[in-house]
C-alpha cells in the first residue's frame, strides 16, 4: 500500500513488459507521467546481506531485457523500510513524435516478496514526478 502524492489521480494502468507482466494499479498526472507499483513475484530465498549482489546482477539483466536493450544508469543500492532496494534510471526514449520520456525504477525487497515502482516523467514534469516517486516510496508498505 501507499499514498497517492498531491495532483495524482488513481489510476488503472496496464504496463506490457517483455516477460508479460502487467502493471495494474498507479497514479498518473498524465498518459505520459506516471507512477506504478506491482508485485513481481515471490523469491524462493529471501534477499540477505549475504545475497544481495547475486540479486543485482540478476536484476540488472532482467530490467535491460525489460527495457528492450535501453541503457540503465546507477544501480543504487539503497534500503527503504528496512528492506534491501535498487534504483535505476533508464536512458531518456525519443518517441516518433519526437517527445521524450525518462523512467527511474525501483525495485524493492521484502522478505520472499520483490516490488517494482516505476517514476515515469516527461522532461517538463520530472521534477514533480520524481517529488511524487519519493512520496510514494516514503508511504510503499510491503506485506
């Protein structure tokens, strides 16, 4: 569970990913701007100290295929809540239309459980997505 960050709406939104996951619930300013979180599986070892880089190295290979090949930056280890966490910041996409979006993603681990949230944004709203991510990371409760 979390909060929804002020000027985001809840919102229903479905995210295609290459191993066809979908993301179901987040917040959005817009179609382009956005805010998700999903569980993506359970672990069947719990994320340890003693574990927590061959847990990287998985992860940075399945958010690369993920993203089609798009270079990420910044593998960040972190925690959050007491939990082992990474962030990543993918390489801004230039659409057809020529617009430009950026996504950072966070993974999180609690236990047997691993959490994405996905902080969307276009140039023009980073700032305000990315206060949004933070808020929503400040409030993510993992069960």
């Amino acid at each position: 569970s979390h909060t929804v960050p002020d000027g985001f709406a809840q919102d229903k939104i479905t995210l295609q990913l290459a191993n066809d996951q979908r993301a179901v619930t987040g917040v959005a300013l817009d179609r382009d701007n956005l805010l998700t979180v999903y569980v993506l599986g359970h672990l069947t070892t719990p994320v340890t100290q003693a574990n927590v880089a061959t847990y990287a190295s998985e992860l940075e290979r399945a958010i690369h295929q993920n993203l089609g090949g798009v270079p990420i930056s910044g593998q960040q280890p972190t925690t959050l809540a007491g939990t082992f966490a990474f962030r990543y910041h993918a390489r801004p996409i230039r659409r057809k239309d020529g617009s430009v979006i950026s996504e950072d993603q966070i993974y999180v681990f609690h236990g047997i459980h691993e959490v994405r949230v996905g902080c969307q944004y276009t140039p023009a709203q980073k700032a305000k997505v990315l206060a949004g991510c933070s808020n929503l990371l400040a409030t993510l409760r993992v069960s």
